[in-house]
C-alpha cells in the first residue's frame, strides 16, 4: 500500500539537520522550535550497573558526545547499553584472536581440520558478530561512517564570557 505511514525515510532529528548544514532547506525557525521542545528530553540515561568494566569505559566515553550534540535521552539506556557491550566484546575477542595468533605464529586465525579443510576460528567470528552488533547499534546515534561523512561539525554552543547582572536578576523572577 503506497502512501501510508511506514513509507519513505525515517525522519532525522533537527539538530542532525542543522549539524548537516540543513540540506534539505526547512526553516530555521521550524527546526530552532524542534530542537528547543523535543518530544523526549535531552539527558543522560543511568548507567546500568551490569555493563563490563570495557563496556562501562564506552559508556563514559561517547555519552558526553551524545549529550553535547543532543542525540541521547533518558529513554534510550538499552540502545546505548547494547553499542557498549558489543564494543566491549570486540575488544575482548581482538585480544584473543592476537594472543592466539602470537602462540601459534601468526596461523591462529584458521582452523584445519583432519579432513584438511580449513575455517576461520571461532574467536575470528564471535568478533566478527561484535562488530556488526556494535555498528547496528551505533547506527542509531550515528556512529557509522556513511552517517559522518557530510557532516558538518560545528562548534558546541559557548557560555557566557563575562558576568551578566540584568540577565541573572531577570531570570530570578520568571
């Protein structure tokens, strides 16, 4: 059925818009009304107390990215939880696989068997599966290259440089 709901692109947050460079010319007061009442509010998630130690350094690395460019909230702790875990094993399997291959002279990345026929470790394709959880799950906040590539980084707003007396008496009363 054409024309329903589920058709065409998903939408992209305003500020994907804005960091972009706004390519699809919508109005800036549109997307400046967007950005300042999201539908879900911008903030960190709690850190779940289960994550790995080499998930809970993921966690702590990109959150500050994604609070900056506003792309996270509260809502979204599993999504995020499920990048970081992947990470975590990617790395984990990436030790394996070069403490293996340092054993066995460089040949730890095949298997042969006594038929002689040869298959790419275990270690190889638990990492290789890491590696497609992590870049599913990074996709949503944006992580992967293909979103990254026209992107436009700009500076993050700055704060104010000097003291503002008025500003601070006027937002004592309202």
């Amino acid at each position: 059925m054409a024309g329903n709901g589920n058709s065409g692109r998903t939408g992209k947050p305003a500020i994907v818009h804005l960091v972009n460079g706004n390519p699809g010319r919508r109005k800036q007061a549109a997307l400046q009304d967007e950005m300042n009442s999201p539908a879900v509010p911008v903030g960190a998630p709690p850190k779940p107390d289960w994550l790995t130690p080499l998930a809970g350094e993921e966690w702590d690395r990109v959150l500050p990215d994604l609070l900056t460019l506003g792309l996270i909230s509260t809502l979204d702790m599993m999504a995020l939880a499920s990048y970081c875990e992947a990470v975590a094993d990617y790395q984990m399997f990436s030790a394996q696989i070069a403490e293996r291959n340092a054993a066995m002279q460089g040949r730890g990345d095949v298997q042969t068997f006594a038929t002689g026929a040869k298959q790419i470790s275990v270690w190889r394709q638990l990492r290789n599966d890491a590696e497609k959880r992590a870049n599913q799950a990074g996709a949503q906040f944006g992580f992967s290259p293909m979103a990254r590539r026209n992107l436009r980084v700009t500076a993050p707003p700055q704060g104010e440089l000097f003291p503002n007396e008025q500003k601070d008496a006027a937002l004592k009363y309202f």
